[in-house]
C-alpha cells in the first residue's frame, strides 16, 4: 500500500472513530466536559456512533520515545528487571506479578473500599505515548502544547485504543480491539490500555504510601509535573524522578486513560485481575496532571470521563495515555529479550 492510499485509510477509520476528519479541529463539532477530579467544567455531547475498523495500517512509521536513564529507588519487589525496547523503539518495563490493596479508605468515595487484587505480569511504557510516536503512527497530532517528546494530550479513550492497534500491526502483533464491539480481547499479544487494576499497581510499585515516593507531597515537585511547578503546561517525558519499577510520569504531567468503565464502588473488584464493569458510557483516567494539586496526583486518585470527551475547548490537555501488553510465559524466563 502506498503513502497515498494509507492516508485515505486512515482518514476514513478517523472520521468512522471520532466523527471528524484527520485534519477537523475538535472544537468544530462538539463540547466538551472535564472530570471533577481534573477540573470542575462539565458540558454536554451528543452521542456518537462509534465503529472501529479490524483492519488497520501495518506499514507506518513508528516514532520512538526518548530513552531516559532507570534510577530505581527501593521496591518491595527485589529484582526487577531492566527495560526492554521493542521493535518500534518504545521502552517499556516488565511489572512483575503480585498482590497488592488497591484502593484508599481514607481517600475519596470512589476510592473505597480498599481491597487485596492480584495482578499477573504485563510491560508497560516507562513514559507517556509522546507527540512524536503518536503522530507518526496516526498522521496527526491534536495536543495543545506541540513539543515531540511532551506527551500527546487532547486523545479521547477512542483515538487511544485505535493507536493501541495499530501498533501492534505495526510490530506483527494480534490487536486487542474488536472493530464492532471496541472489546478488549485480553489474551492477544498485541497493546491495549493498562487495566486500572494494572495502572495503580504499577504506580504503587510496591508501596501503599500516598504516592510511589511516601507520604509527603512535599516531595511530589521531584516526582511529577502538576499545578504548583508545571507553569500550567505540559513537560517533555522522563524528566522527573520515576517510580520504584522504573515508570516515569505517573503521578502528573497528563492524566491517563486506562480500559475499564468506571464505577463509583469498588465494590466487588477483589480477587484477580479484575478488568471493571462489563459496559458504561464513562471511562478511567488515572494520575495526576500538570493542572492537578497535590491531592489529585496520589496513587489512588481516580477520574471519570465520557469516552468521547477530549476535546480542544476545555481542559483535555491533560488527557494522555500508555500502553501495557501481556508478558508471555517466554519473556517471564528472559525478560530482557525485546520482540
């Protein structure tokens, strides 16, 4: 397929996803609104059929993020293994598999209650999906603070999904994302959004602490991007202190869409690998943002937003995004061994 026809592809699965066309500014068709743990503004948008295409372009470039240097702090888990870089230049670290108490009953309604989950083995980005890596798989790039290596921002849970995709074409992985149901088919070896099972543990690195750090936000400025040093901006990736596992930008700079519906109770959430509701118009996002206080960038903090909504108007450039995919019982015996 050439340059030309995998443009009109592209425009095609675009407009068929978001509504719009590539090149259409978001603020031209629909309003938008911010979650209350981000910003108090709520408006109001109509629905939207959404539809996702199977078959995606395999033959684009792919961007690679910068690669900072891992200067992981003590861990509960002893061991953990080094970065892997994969076929698309994309640096991720192996989380390894545990238990933990997700959850905060000292924290907000929707944090309670706190309860044990086991998580099994995955990689995760160690940064945010960048401008640079996301325009040159998706030929455009809707963030509001254009640098390359600053995360994409202004990316609905749609646009994310379809990027998960098509980076797995890309790398000749099988897509988690059905085309007519947007299900997550958890078994493929292709990228997905993290669980919010998964983000939180990974974020947690083995602390039960606040934040990744501790417990005092007088530390967070070291840490992460958010409202008292971000100079109401984002920043480029990797330029703060990382977690114990060696992930960076988890408690700010943009919050993260992660793939479960959302609910207001955790209510039933225990036991293993717990994915959330089975359906709900309202998707997570977790971490901190460069708009956030110090409350809002703790470990357990949560948000909610209708998928659809990241739009230019209001408040969505603080929405970005990372991948995970499963880690296969081969990479588990050597996980330094990119695929």
């Amino acid at each position: 397929m050439n340059a030309d026809a995998r443009g009109l592809l592209l425009e095609k699965e675009t407009r068929q996803i978001t509504g719009r066309a590539v090149s259409e500014s978001p603020c031209s068709s629909v309003s938008v609104r911010v979650p209350g743990a981000l910003s108090a503004l709520r408006c109001c948008l109509a629905p939207l059929t959404v539809a996702l295409l199977a078959l995606l372009i395999a033959g684009c470039e792919q961007g690679t993020q910068p690669q900072p240097k891992i200067q992981n702090p003590k861990s509960k888990i002893q061991n953990v293994p080094q970065p892997i870089t994969t076929s698309s230049g994309i640096q991720m670290a192996l989380i390894p598999a545990g238990e933990f108490v997700m959850g905060d009953d000292k924290g907000d309604a929707d944090e309670k209650p706190a309860h044990k989950v086991q998580v099994s083995a995955f990689y995760m980005d160690t940064l945010e999906v960048t401008q640079k890596a996301y325009e040159s798989l998706m030929k455009q790039n809707p963030s509001k603070f254009k640098t390359p290596d600053k995360p994409v921002e202004q990316v609905d849970w749609y646009r994310a999904i379809l990027y998960c995709n098509m980076r797995s074409l890309k790398e000749g992985l099988k897509p988690c994302y059905d085309a007519s149901t947007l299900a997550c088919n958890f078994e493929a070896d292709g990228y997905r959004l993290p669980t919010e099972a998964e983000w939180e543990y990974a974020c947690r690195a083995g602390t039960q602490t606040k934040y990744s750090f501790g417990d005092d936000p007088a530390n967070l400025r070291t840490h992460a991007w958010f409202k008292t040093n971000s100079n109401r901006a984002t920043h480029p990736v990797g330029q703060k202190t990382p977690n114990p596992w060696g992930l960076y930008d988890m408690h700010g700079n943009v919050a993260e869409w992660c793939n479960d519906a959302y609910s207001e109770t955790y209510q039933g959430s225990e036991g293993k690998d717990p994915r959330g509701p089975s359906s709900g118009n309202k998707r997570v996002l977790r971490g901190g943002g460069w708009s956030s206080n110090d409350e809002g960038c703790r470990s357990a903090i949560r948000a909610s937003e209708n998928a659809r909504f990241a739009d230019a108007c209001f408040g969505s450039d603080a929405y970005g995004f990372r991948c995970v995919r499963k880690a296969t019982p081969q990479e588990l015996k050597s996980p330094t061994q990119a695929r």
